[in-house]
C-alpha cells in the first residue's frame, strides 16, 4: 500500500515534514489518503509555510526505515484532524 509524505518543494532529497511535540521530539507524518495530505499543505500555505509537495511512498518502506533510524512517526488516517502548528518566521 501506499501512504503520502509532505516534503518543502525543491527540497525532496533532504527530508520530510514533520511537527515536534511539546517535549521537543520530531514526528514524521504519514498520510493515509492524498486528499487529507493536500488538505493540510492547503492550512500549511494559510500558516506561510514553504511551498510543500505530497510525495507517495511505500507505507512498510517508510516504516521500515523510521523504524530503522529511529524515527517517531504517526500515521494520519481519515479519522483524524490535524492543524499545523503556529510557525516562528524567525526560525525559517
């Protein structure tokens, strides 16, 4: 199967996007279904984020590999509301 990662386009090659929870910790999300990937790049634009790209991937690939460098991922299901976090322009 396949799940869907967002990426700062231009940048693919360099990592994907992930959000840091309250203890500082990098969570890489993964997207179940495209719609709800390009919803959340569209609340990403609202925030002034960079320009993103949904990128597919192989979901026991992408898991694999967090799992193998120790990544913390989430998987985002259809289910699910997330709202991008507020952004310190600074920082970027």
């Amino acid at each position: 199967d396949i799940m869907f990662i967002l990426t700062v386009t231009g940048k693919e090659k360099e990592g994907a996007y992930s959000v840091e929870d309250e203890s500082g910790v990098r969570i890489l999300y993964l997207f179940e279904e495209e719609d709800d990937a390009e919803r959340y790049v569209m609340m990403l634009e609202d925030e002034d984020y960079p320009e993103m790209t949904i990128m597919e991937v192989d979901d026991n690939l992408i898991i694999k590999t967090c799992e193998y460098h120790g990544y913390d991922y989430t998987i985002i299901t259809s289910d699910d509301i997330v709202i991008p976090p507020k952004i310190n322009h600074d920082i970027i």
